[in-house]
C-alpha cells in the first residue's frame, strides 16, 4: 500500500508531449496498441499491461490477469480495482518503471508506426 504520494516537476522543453495515440509521437503511449513485448517468453500486449502489472510484484494472480488483458485502457481500468496492493515504493520506482516498460517497446519495434 502507499505510504506517501510525491509531485514532480516535468519542464515541458525538456518532455516529450502529446495527447492522442494518432497524433505525433503517439506510439511512445502507453495507450497505444499493435506494439508487443516479449518479457521473459511472455507476450504482453501494450506497455500499459506490464507498467501496470509492475505495481503487483508479490500478486501473480493481480499480474497476470493485466498481463492477459489486450486493450490498455480496460488494463489501466482493471489496475485501480487492485490498487490497495500496489508495491510500497511505487511512487519512487514508477518513473523508472515506464521508462524500462517504453525502452522495451522501442527496441523491440523499431518503426511501430505501420500506417
């Protein structure tokens, strides 16, 4: 459970911005589909499922219901019903865990754009 919630400060010079998955940029969401990733033999549909998945490390069960699930907004939906057992130091490691999670979604589909 969280202990404490913590606010940073993302200059927007410095931040990659966008609001839609069709707009420019869109593919880093994690909303954005037809980009898979494989962790650990898994297939895992978008980075949404294993970002959320990675907020459950001592429930299975939790992770592999999100792990199983295609479309990311019902992931991120599914996710708060659990959010009781989100890990103690979500709020330090979360910004590291997208960025592992989106890393993987770009070395693993190199031109995800397929338009």
């Amino acid at each position: 459970m969280y202990s404490h919630f913590s606010t940073h400060i993302y200059p927007r010079e410095k931040s990659i911005t966008f609001n839609k998955v069709k707009e420019p940029l869109g593919e880093l969401s994690n909303m954005y589909s037809g980009t898979p990733i494989y962790v650990n033999g898994i297939c895992i549909a978008t980075t949404e499922a294993l970002y959320q998945a990675s907020r459950f490390p001592e429930y299975p069960s939790i992770q592999e219901e999100l792990l199983s699930t295609s479309n990311p907004m019902a992931v991120k939906l599914k996710s708060r019903q659990y959010i009781k057992y989100t890990r103690y130091d979500w709020d330090i490691k979360k910004v590291e865990i997208m960025s592992w999670c989106v890393q993987l979604k770009l070395f693993q589909n190199a031109n995800p754009r397929k338009e």
